[in-house]
C-alpha cells in the first residue's frame, strides 16, 4: 500500500504544534538568555557547585531548544525530498523518503513522550534499586537479567550509570543492586518501570529441567537535590560499617568502608560500597537516602488527598510485566497490554516501546 505523505506530514506537524505548544518556546528562550547572563559573569566558578549547576542547565535548556525547532528542520527537509522524488518519478528517491519518515515519526513520537513528563520530580536524575524476590537462586538470576537490561538501554542512549551498590547471592545472581542513571528525566522516563517484575521459564538451576517462575522487585526514585530541604536529624541515623564484598561473598575491600545507613522513624536501609573511603560511601548513602524519604513524603501526601476525595484504590498494580522465555516468547506489560515477542532484545536493553507505552498510559483515563 502506498504510503500517502502528505496525510503523514500533516500528522507529524500537528503532532509538533501539540509539542510547541506544551514546551514554551518564548519562555524556553527567555530562560536561556537568563543563564547566558548568569553563565558570563566573571566570578561564577567561584562557587563551583553553582556554576556546575548554572551550566548544566543552559546545555540541558539548549538541547531541548534545539530538538523541538530540529525537528520542525527535518519535517521540511522530509516534504523537499518527497516533493523531488514525486516531480522526477524516482522510485529510490521515494524509497529514501520512506525510510526517513519513519525515523521522523519515530522521533517525533519521542519528543511527544517527552512533554507528557509533567510530573514534579520527572525532569531529575534517578536512582533505581532492584531486589530479587520469591523464587530462590531463579529470582536473584532474574534481579542481575534486570540490572543488565537497564544498563544496557542506558549505554545505548549514552546516558552516564553508577552502581552504587551490589549484593550478591551465593549460587548465582544479586540480592539486590541499586545505580543512578545520571541524566535529565531519568526518573520521568524510568519511574513507570517501578512495581513486580516476572520470569517464567525452564530454570537453568533445576537438574529436572521443570519451569520455574520468579520475581523481582523494582525502585525508582527521583535523585534528591540541595533544594529539597530533606533534614534528618542524627539520632534518627543508624551507620553500620562493614566490608565491600564481591560474588559468592569474597572481600574485595581489606578496610571497613562500606556504609548500611537505617533511618530508624521508616526503617529504610540503605547500603554504599561503591565508593572508595567510608566518608564518600556516607555522603553517598545519605543522598539515596533523603531521596527514597523525599518520594514517601510525595506518596504520603498522594495518598492523603486520594483519602480525601475518596479514591482509595491503587492507580498501578504491584505486578507490571511477564518475561515469559517457556513455552512460548514473549514480554508482556500488564498494564498498558504492550507486548514483544523477542525477550533476547528486551534484555539487552529494547524497553523503549516499553517505557512510550508506560508513560502514555499512566496520563491516560482507564478503568483501575
């Protein structure tokens, strides 16, 4: 069926003025000429925890600037080519304008994904924490497959991670494992894979070959900042410190600076071994810390007002997707009915689809 290019073009322009329209523009400039005047004065690097702030945000303000009127480039750019193919009946011309419609339409749908990223912690860093669950050696196997997957679609964007912490099982896989994803919107792109992760396929551990069926769990917090006024008092802190260890529990640190910091009020335990020296590992735990508090005191407030307006049932189910491996493949989102038919890709980090889907339903009215 031939592709009708001018009902395409007109579709991704519409979708586009939706985009503009949500992004602000004028009031995008307005904010970049602001930080040029803040970025140019001679003392700024002074304060360089300020001025790393201050120029963060005039290349994050830019590059946000620059995807929306780029895009807008390459919708024309698009029309010109179809135009010249239709004139001189180029039949490679047209398969060229095929082929970068659909990597259009693909980015456009990005962008478009980008501006539903409302929230008030969506534009932050995140910090991910995943922990095996029911399902013995199968589950911790499970919990490390996930760590890998959000690493890998990380590394394909280019986004900088860090591994903050790894707890190892004894067989085979982790306990658990906590990371940052170290870039804008991390935490508005991520949070949707927050919940009951499920593995069902023949276990590679079972002498019987029988299937098995595991669980992982999922966190997902927004990476806490200076502004945030998250104050915990010293007496409501426990510190622990231990030593770092590796796989099947080997040292891999002859010096006590792994940090395990409980906040006695919640009970949260948070544990640092990735840095090197105890006082970074603290400074470390702490931030992760004051960010799982910040986003239960968001939670607590949410809860409170769906109370009040006599809502109280749950918007996400505790189990969110199935990674079946036997006896058919498929990955399935639970929630949104999205669904692949290729784990193997999944794994190594294809959860695009996955997360589009996850953010346009959470905004989207359906039946709880």
């Amino acid at each position: 069926m031939a592709v009708d290019f001018a009902e395409e073009i007109r579709a991704l322009r519409a979708t586009m003025d939706s985009v503009r329209e949500v992004t602000d523009l004028d009031g995008l400039r307005a904010r970049i000429t602001q930080l040029e005047q803040d970025a140019s004065v001679p003392n700024l690097w002074d304060d360089q925890e300020n001025a790393q702030a201050v120029t963060s945000a005039l290349s994050r303000a830019n590059s946000e600037l620059e995807r929306v009127t780029g895009m807008d480039a390459r919708i024309d750019d698009l029309e010109a080519l179809v135009e010249l193919g239709e004139e001189e009946s180029d039949e490679a011309t047209m398969v060229e304008a095929e082929r970068e419609l659909a990597k259009v339409r693909k980015a456009v749908g990005e962008l478009e994904v980008r501006t539903l990223l409302g929230g008030e912690y969506d534009e932050r860093e995140a910090v991910v924490t995943i922990r095996s669950g029911a399902g013995g050696v199968d589950a911790a196997d499970f919990a490390e497959m996930l760590l890998r997957m959000y690493l890998r679609w990380a590394e394909r964007h280019g986004y900088p991670t860090t591994v903050l912490d790894t707890s190892y099982a004894e067989e085979a896989g982790i306990k658990s494992a906590t990371f940052e994803v170290k870039v804008p919107y991390a935490f508005g792109n991520l949070s949707v894979e927050a919940g009951t992760h499920r593995l069902v396929r023949i276990s590679p551990f079972d002498n019987q070959g029988r299937r098995q069926t595991s669980f992982a769990a999922v966190e997902v917090i927004p990476l806490i900042e200076s502004t945030d006024h998250i104050d915990i008092p010293e007496n409501e802190l426990k510190i622990d410190v231990f030593r770092s260890s590796g796989p099947g529990g080997q040292s891999v640190n002859t010096t006590d600076s792994a940090v395990r910091m409980t906040h006695l009020p919640t009970g949260i335990v948070v544990s640092m071994q990735n840095e090197k020296s105890q006082i970074q590992n603290r400074a470390a735990a702490l931030r992760v810390l004051q960010s799982r508090l910040l986003l239960l005191k968001q939670e607590q407030e949410a809860a409170a007002k769906k109370e009040l307006a006599g809502d109280i049932k749950a918007s996400w189910g505790d189990q969110m997707r199935s990674y079946v491996l036997h006896p058919y493949q498929m990955v399935k989102d639970l929630r949104t009915e999205y669904e692949v038919g290729n784990p193997g890709a999944v794994f190594d980090g294809d959860i695009d689809g996955f997360l589009e889907a996850g953010i346009r339903w959470r905004l989207t009215p359906h039946a709880e």
